[in-house]
C-alpha cells in the first residue's frame, strides 16, 4: 500500500468527529475553523466554533455587526487580531461574493487574513480540490516519514508545498481525503514530543523510524514564554473590555495589570493593530463601541 493509500485509510477509521468536517459544514464553517485553527489546539476552539456559527451562520450575518462584537465572541482564543481579519473577510464576500466564500484559490488569497494556508485549505476542505495543503502536523509527517528527520526544521512555502504536491494522489476526493488524513496523522500519533509508531499506519514506510530515530540536527525554534509578557497585558486589557457592557475609563483598565509602563505599552499596541478604540472623553471600547 503506497503513502497516501495507507494514511488514507487510516483517516476513514480514526478521523475525530469535528463539526467543520461533518458533510453539512459550510464553505463559511470550514474558513472560520481554519482562522480559529491556527495556532490554537482543537480543544479550545469547538466551543467558540460553535458558539461563533450559532450568532453568525453566515457572512453576512458577522458583516452587519460591530468588529468589537467579533473580537469580543473571540474571547480567550488568542492573537485576537484573528477576529478582526474575520470580520474584515466577511464583509468583503458580502460587498464582493454576494455573501458566498469563493472557490478559487486566487479569490480566497485576495480576503483579508487569508494567506496561503487558509486559502487552499478551504479549497480543499470545503470544495474537494486538489491542493498541498500544509501545516505543522503535516511538515512533521512529511520531514519523518519521507525526509528520515525528527523536525521539520525550518519553514519554506515553496520547497513544503513541493513536498506535499509530490504525495497528493491524482484524483481530486482522494487527494482531499489524504491531505486531512496527513493532519489528523501528525496531530494524534506522529506528534512532536512522543509519536506512536506501533499506531501509525506508515510505520514500515517511515524512513526516520528505518534509520533509528536519529536526532534533528538543524536550528531549533526557540520555545515562546507568556507570563509576564506584553501579550499576556494585552489578554488581560481586553478581557477588560470583553466584560464591559461599553467603554469604560482608563482607571478600569489600570487594575488589569500593576507596571504602569508596560500596561501603557501593551493598550498603545492594542490601538495600534484596532483592537481597541480610544474615545475622545478619554474612555476605552472594544472597535465599533461607543
């Protein structure tokens, strides 16, 4: 059994039962599971999936309410900014697509916070087309059982998406198939820390496993602290404003955080990149609010 016919098959057995791969699942769910996705664990983003869908099944929907409204429904999924593109993406399918998520991968490139991931994951996923669709999950299988590496080392679009295309099958439903199966596969049994290699359904083809699981030997990604970072103020401001029934003054925001300095410095970047609105009487909302 070649590559994708083996990890294929063991998708159709213990694929996860997500909502965004259920048979119903729109064009609009799947993009926004892939904008939630990024970076965030599965576990986290099902319910503010569910919840986000249930306010807003549709573009249209989201477009006609306030960016604040989106970034506030985000809550604690992280890099809000993420809302924002979202919200910013449904009103161009509204003033664009008629309200439908396009189909085209140059379509889906030219919306807002859609970049080459999203765009042929949503092609692939929601319309069943033929596309390397790369991840993580996907560049560790890949770097292991094709490449004979532990890591993946560092990212290139054009030398990942190359490796997967050369694995895709030639027909468009298996190839889809194949390339949800290659993320299911590094998300639950090829992990980073401990892979299950007595599960994998690639094992006997896996050229790191044939050559004794020799240690990655390329530049190591830095592992990324939260606590006491300008990030977490940034969190803790905004959850501020998320709980606020509307603006509210500087003295509100002041107990979220006691180093003045950096709370000042973590609520300017917050203006910066939208996600809160400064008023001219001095108070602080969510965009949109007033």
């Amino acid at each position: 059994m070649d590559f994708a016919t083996a990890v294929t098959a063991w998708f159709k057995q213990a694929a996860r039962d997500l909502p965004w791969r259920s048979p119903d699942a729109s064009a609009w769910g799947v993009l926004v599971s892939e904008v939630m996705l990024q970076q965030t664990p599965v576990n986290r983003v099902l319910p503010a999936y569910q919840a986000w869908l249930t306010r807003w099944p549709e573009p249209a929907a989201l477009a006609a309410d306030s960016p604040g409204e989106a970034v506030r429904m985000w809550a604690k999924l992280g890099y809000p900014r993420r809302a924002l593109r979202l919200h910013a993406c449904a009103v161009e399918l509204v003033e664009r697509f008629g309200g439908q998520v396009p189909d085209d991968v140059d379509a889906l490139l030219s919306l807002p916070g859609v970049g080459e991931y999203t765009a042929r994951a949503v092609a692939t996923f929601a319309f069943g087309q033929r596309h390397p669709v790369v991840d993580t999950n996907v560049r560790r299988v890949v770097a292991r059982a094709v490449s004979g590496q532990g890591e993946a080392g560092s990212p290139s679009t054009r030398r990942d998406l190359a490796a997967v295309e050369a694995l895709l099958p030639a027909t468009l439903p298996a190839a889809a198939q194949f390339s949800a199966g290659a993320m299911e596969l590094g998300a639950l049994v090829c992990t980073a820390r401990t892979p299950r290699c007595s599960e994998c359904p690639v094992a006997t083809q896996c050229r790191w496993r044939l050559a004794g699981y020799p240690s990655y030997t390329g530049p190591q990604r830095r592992a990324q602290r939260f606590a006491g970072t300008d990030r977490q103020v940034r969190g803790l401001l905004l959850d501020v404003l998320r709980g606020a029934d509307g603006p509210v003054p500087a003295s509100a925001l002041d107990i979220s955080w006691p180093d003045s300095a950096q709370r000042a410095r973590a609520l300017d970047t917050l203006i910066v990149d939208g996600l809160v609105d400064p008023l001219p009487d001095g108070r602080f909302g969510l965009p949109g609010h007033r």
